[in-house]
C-alpha cells in the first residue's frame, strides 16, 4: 500500500512539473518577444516620407524645371528620421534612385535592375532662406530628426531613356552605420510620378503614413557578434 502512494506521489509530483514547463512555454510565447525586446532591445530606424500633393510650389517634392528644349526633374524630399533605439544611428547616404525601363522590360521590383540613373543628396534645406551642404549625419537615440532633402535630378525626363509620360519609378536608397560601424543598406520603391510640367507634377506614393523600417537589427545579435 505504501510503494502504491509512493507511486501515486511520484506521478503527481510528474504532473505537476509538466503543467509548469507548459506553463512557462505559453508565458514565453504570449511575452517572450516582449521579454527579449526589453532585456536586448532593437536598433530601429523608422524614415516618413512627405508625399504631400498640396498645389503650393513649395511644398511639392518633384518640381520640374524647362531648361531650353528639356524638362528637368528635381527632387526635394521632406524626410522625417525617427530612432527608436538606445544608440546612434549614422545615416550616411540618402540617394534617390530611378530605373531606366522600356515598355518591354518591366520588373517586379522595379528597384531590382541593371540600369538606373542616381539622385545623390546635395542640399540639405533647412528652412527657406537657410541650407546647407548634405553630410552625413548621425539621429540620436529616441530623436525625430525632420529634414528637406534636395537631391540632383534627371536632367531630361523626355528622353529616350527616361519618358515621362510611362511614369518614373522612384527609388530610395539609404547607407546607414549602426553603433558597432556595420553598414546596412536599405533600397526601396516609395513614388511613381505619372505626369508633370514646370506648373505640376502628377504621381503616387508606394508607402504607409506610418513610415518604412529603414534599419531593425536587435542588439542579442549584435552582442553576438
């Protein structure tokens, strides 16, 4: 009778350590991602593109210019930069890119091709009447940096190589550095501009309101390595 209630005892005592391993398996489940994200938290650099269609000159991001017989296209972007991370992060390049594709040749990604014409940033415009030379620069842990970035354009968008009129895709390009000096590259397609002249420019955005992950890279990994 006793090795029976021995018996009896030892399956209980049995029941009960599985009921805490499956209790401590679903509490890591329902919390484990939060846990870990609290313990080793997340390098993540969120960017908000302005893609305002307001009529106001000024505050359209694809201007277009007449020099001569040729239509130009200059970019001017706001961007918003928002770190949501302990460190810093240093964004060293925002660079706009623009597949050059023909009716026949059309990808997916329309980011993912041979060919494209680079929009490298050269200004950086502060407010009206102040800007500045575009530089790297770094977005301090939990700092919303809010930027206009001026970006060399397409100097004909009637071209053989580039037709307005089929729409122009537009890519961005960022290098980023995170608080260890590795590089992230982040390449994305964000507008399609399906018309213009030197009074308007017709297009679309490709994004959310609430912005595009430009970097998340959590920190257990970076201990790591």
């Amino acid at each position: 009778m006793a090795s029976l209630t021995g018996a009896f005892r030892t399956i209980a005592a049995q029941k009960e350590k599985f009921a805490l391993i499956f209790s401590l398996v679903a509490l890591l489940g329902s919390y484990g991602k939060g846990a870990i994200e609290f313990l080793w938290p997340t390098d993540q650099l969120i960017v908000i593109v302005s893609s305002d269609k307001t009529p106001n000159e000024d505050r359209n991001p694809f201007p277009i210019s007449k020099e001569k017989h040729t239509l130009r296209l200059d970019p001017r972007l706001p961007l918003s930069f928002i770190n949501n991370s302990p460190n810093y992060i240093l964004v060293k390049h925002v660079e706009l890119t623009s597949p050059t594709l023909s009716a026949k040749r059309v990808s997916k990604n329309r980011c993912d091709v041979d060919n494209f014409r680079n929009m490298e940033m050269f200004k950086f415009e502060l407010s009206e009447a102040k800007s500045t030379d575009a530089a790297p620069f770094s977005v301090a842990p939990g700092q919303i940096l809010s930027i206009r970035i001026a970006f060399a354009g397409i100097a004909d968008i009637k071209s053989k190589e580039v037709d307005i009129s089929k729409g122009i895709p537009i890519c961005l390009h960022l290098e980023l550095f995170d608080y260890k000096g590795r590089s992230h590259d982040f390449l994305t397609h964000v507008f399609d501009i399906t018309g213009g002249d030197e009074t308007q420019t017709s297009y679309n955005t490709r994004m959310e309101d609430k912005g595009i992950v430009a970097l998340r890279f959590n920190q257990l990994w970076s201990i790591l390595h």
